[in-house]
C-alpha cells in the first residue's frame, strides 16, 4: 500500500510484517518496487514491513527529506542512511564496506524514527545527517550509545526498550541533548550522567536501579527538571528513604521533586506526576 499527501508519502504492506518471538519477518514481494525519485517535494518519508532494497531513488531525497519512519524494516542503520551518487554505479563501493566519504549527506533531515526494527548497534551513518534534531531508536536491540557525536543539533534521543546496560561515558557522546529516554533497558549505575549538564528531560524508567545512592549522579544536573524511576528496584537505605533521595538531590529537588513530601517515592518522578511525558 503506498500514498502521498501534502508531501509525505507512506509505504507499507496492508496487514504489516510477520514475526518470529520478539523480531519481524518482512514478506516478500515479487516484482514490486519504489522509485521516490518521482517525487520532486516529499519532505516526510515512511516505510513499514517493505524491504529496503525495493525502495530505490533514495539519493533524489538527500536534500529535500526532512522526516524519515522506518519501521520493521532494518537491520543496521546504514541500510538506509548510507547512498551513494547515482554516478558512482561506474565505481561502485565493494559490497559490505561503509565509505563515508562518498555517501551523500541528508541536509535537510532533522527527525528520523526507527522504532521497531532489529538494529543492534548505532553506527557511523549518522555522521550523515548534519541537521539531525530528534532521533528515536525504540523498541531496537541497541547495546552501547555510539556514534553520536559530530551531531551539534541533536537534542532528543529515545533509546527506550534496548538493551543498554552502561552509561559510564555518556557525557562524550550526547553532550547537547536536553531530552533522553532510556527507560526498559538495563542500566544498573547512573555514574556518567552526572556531566550530561544539558539533561532537562531524563526517563529511566524500569531499568535495574537498586541504590538510592545512585540519585547522587544527578544531583549536579543545573537544568533538569524531568526525572522518572518507575519499575526501579530501588532499595531503601532507611525507613525515610524519601528523605534520604531528597538528600542525593538537594540542589535540584525544587524542581524535579516538589511532591515528594506528600506523594509515595514511586509516584513522584517530575514536576508534572500526573501524568508521564513522552518524547
């Protein structure tokens, strides 16, 4: 099924992709494919359960696309993001190499979602999108934040429903990002967050924190105000362990905690308790 309104156009199979447990199958489709070359205005591009390689012209698209949803389709992020000019088929690039240096670059592309895929790693093909703003990788089997540097514009990140367990070094690579969700991953340590100082947004939402001393990484956050713990294992060091979180974020509790003397910890996690934010 395919459609085109006010410049996005959409992609999909009718009933979506099957799948095996936990990842998708894509359905073959015989002698189908796309050219968005015809396409001389899209702006917002989304795909579902079609296999990449059907959809052909991506190269026209490098400097008019500005939205990109890719959803049960990938399996690594070059897959998508990595075109080379139309007159490089006379050399082409080796089958399984990644050459940067001659991949076009997606000027125009600020927010690109890939939710839903089987990406396992962030890799370097991102280096191509200099205007990137927001870059949602949910619901992926994503290990390690890579990669992300070199992308002075990139503000929000979702990472939520990975399988990130450290955070250690996450000050070198989403130093600009003011928004961060990293809920249902793995993370066991919040050391590293303490010089994300641009954080205002922070979701670690049911992953495996265990410690309130952990709270101690964030109290040095200058600008955060968004902070969720649900589903975190936390374990109180005292039976006043509101006190004692309280303690961890003195300098910042103002603002993210201005609750927490009359709510129950786990229903306090932002200025706005009533209802959870999304990215």
């Amino acid at each position: 099924m395919c459609f085109c309104v006010s410049g996005a156009l959409c992609i999909m199979l009718p009933s979506g992709a099957p799948s095996t447990e936990d990842k998708f199958i894509l359905s073959s489709m015989e002698d189908v494919s796309f050219d968005l070359s015809i396409f001389k205005s899209l702006t917002y591009l989304m795909v579902d359960s079609i296999e990449i390689a059907d959809v052909q012209g991506r190269q026209c698209l490098t400097g008019q696309l500005e939205g990109l949803d890719i959803r049960r389709c990938l399996n690594s992020l070059k897959e998508i993001l990595l075109v080379y000019p139309v007159d490089d088929a006379v050399s082409p690039v080796p089958p399984g190499t990644v050459d940067l240096t001659r991949g076009l670059k997606w000027t125009s592309l600020t927010k690109i979602c890939f939710k839903l895929n089987n990406i396992t790693s962030i890799d370097t093909s991102l280096q191509l999108l200099p205007a990137l703003t927001s870059l949602d990788l949910s619901y992926n089997y994503i290990e390690r934040l890579e990669n992300l540097t070199g992308l002075p514009n990139l503000k929000v990140v979702d990472l939520s429903y990975n399988k990130v367990a450290d955070v250690k070094d996450l000050h070198l690579t989403i130093g600009n990002v003011s928004k961060l969700a990293l809920a249902h991953n793995l993370i066991t340590s919040l050391e590293g967050l303490d010089r994300c100082l641009s954080l205002a947004y922070l979701d670690l939402s049911s992953n495996q924190i265990a410690e309130v001393s952990e709270m101690g990484h964030l109290s040095g956050l200058p600008v955060l105000e968004d902070l969720y713990l649900q589903g975190n294992p936390l374990k109180p060091s005292s039976s006043s362990y509101r006190s004692t979180i309280l303690t961890y974020l003195a300098s910042i509790a103002d603002k993210v905690f201005p609750n927490l003397l009359c709510q129950p910890f786990h229903a306090v996690l932002s200025k706005n308790v009533s209802s959870k934010k999304t990215i």
